[in-house]
C-alpha cells in the first residue's frame, strides 16, 4: 500500500528524521514551531491515514500489510516507544511537547459542542478581537483556527522567541532563557494556563508583561501584517540579541490578506 500521509503526519516523519539522525544539539524546536504553525492555521489533527511503523523503521515485510490508521499523535507516540529510549534527554522533552500540543489539541476539538447553531464555530470565535476574523468574514473563508487559547498563547511565545533571539556563539544555548520546553510541557499535561503563560509573559512578578497583547488565536494585536509580526509590534521592550549588525539581514514582509 503505498503511503498518503497529510501535512501533520509528515510533519511528525520529518521531526522522527531529526531526532535520530539529526545535527548535535538538535532540539526539535523548529518542528514545535511549525506543528503550532499548521494548527493555528487549520491543520486537523483529529484526521488519521494509513501509516506503516514497520516500514518507517525499515522493518516491513512484503508478505503482510502492516498499515494502520493512526491520526498524528498516536503516530508520534508510537515512535517515541519504540525508538525514545536512544534519543537524548532534550530530544525525547521535545518530543514529548509535541505529542502533548497535539493530544491537548484533539482533546479541545473533540469536546467542543457540536450543535446546528455552533458547530461551524470555532470556540473563542465569537469573544476574539483580533482583525483577522473580520477579514475572513469579508472574504468568507477560514483560514485561522481559534478554538484553543492555549494553543494561541503558544503560538504568541514562539514568534516572540524568533523575533528576539539567535544563537551567536557555539557556546550558547539554541534557546533563550525565555522560552522553556519543560514549562510549556507542564503547562499542557496539567491544562495551566498561569504555568503557559510564563512563556508569553514572563514572571509572575514582574513589573512588565514581555509581551505585547495578543488574541485568543495568538496574533498580535498591532500588528500591521498579523502574519508577521515585527519585534517592536511583539514584544514591550527590547530584550532581543540581535543587533548584530553585519549578521543581521532585513526584508520586506509582505502585507497577509485572507485568499
């Protein structure tokens, strides 16, 4: 049978490719990133394909069909039993995040009511504020995904961590202080709000948010182009690493209109 996986299944087949054969110090950062990415703009995690864990760790035979409808996160649990014990520590806690965005996500897809008033209606979507909604109602599309607000606060915390952070030297380390894989990962095993939003926001006692105000879906509300934020529409100060200047290059982002 020959294979016909969706976005998130080669997602999670390209993120099992790095945690085995990556680059040291890989960390599956990117691939967290992009599973965010792909939910906040409508990936449906609840859809399952027939995949084959034999053959993806080259142990299928040609005699007996070995396939099995998985949908992304059973695909990933799958391997992290089989094949997590090898990976290294920070390896197998990014792993583990993703496994754990995708389950909390399916669980909050799977719970939402499905009445005739509600059911084409993303959770939040009546109480978000952002301007992205209006516009996806002018062109009468959807496009973002606005029924988990954790999932938003995430995706806030990952382009604040793009926006204001690079590794600069072979010494440091391929995340800030500011971004913590083992807080996002008790934030969604324990459903904490308070403990997801330390990566949006910062300590509990600090004076000053980080970041600036974002909506349920996890756009920044000033934003001018909602699909890339500049660091000054981000984040309320300057923390960023990143003048630099001669390794430093700046493009023109074109302005995100729903099509």
């Amino acid at each position: 049978m020959e294979p016909k996986t969706g976005p998130l299944h080669s997602l999670i087949l390209t993120a099992f490719y790095l945690a085995s054969d990556g680059m040291p110090g890989e960390n599956l950062f990117g691939m967290v990133a992009c599973l965010v990415c792909l939910l906040t703009f409508r990936a449906d995690p609840t859809v399952t394909a027939e995949v084959s864990i034999a053959a993806i760790l080259g142990h299928d035979t040609v005699d007996e069909c070995q396939h099995a409808q998985m949908n992304p996160a059973d695909l990933a649990s799958q391997l992290l039993m089989l094949k997590g014990e090898v990976w290294k520590d920070e390896v197998r806690l990014d792993w583990e995040v993703l496994i754990a965005i995708l389950q909390h996500d399916i669980a909050k897809r799977q719970g939402k009511a499905t009445t005739a008033e509600n059911e084409d209606k993303d959770e939040y979507e009546d109480h978000c504020h952002h301007d992205i909604h209006k516009e996806e109602s002018d062109e009468r599309i959807k496009i973002i995904y606005c029924g988990n607000q954790q999932l938003g606060t995430i995706w806030a915390a990952i382009q604040a961590e793009w926006l204001t952070y690079r590794r600069l030297r072979e010494k440091d380390t391929w995340l800030s202080p500011c971004f913590d894989m083992r807080i996002l990962l008790r934030g969604l095993d324990d459903n904490d709000d308070e403990c997801l939003s330390q990566l949006a926001g910062g300590d509990e006692d600090a004076e000053e948010r980080r970041l600036r105000d974002y909506s349920h879906c996890g756009f920044f509300d000033k934003a001018e182009n909602p699909g890339c934020a500049g660091r000054e529409e981000a984040c309320t100060s300057y923390y960023a690493n990143l003048d630099d200047w001669e390794r430093t290059t700046f493009i023109d982002a074109r302005y995100w209109v729903p099509s």
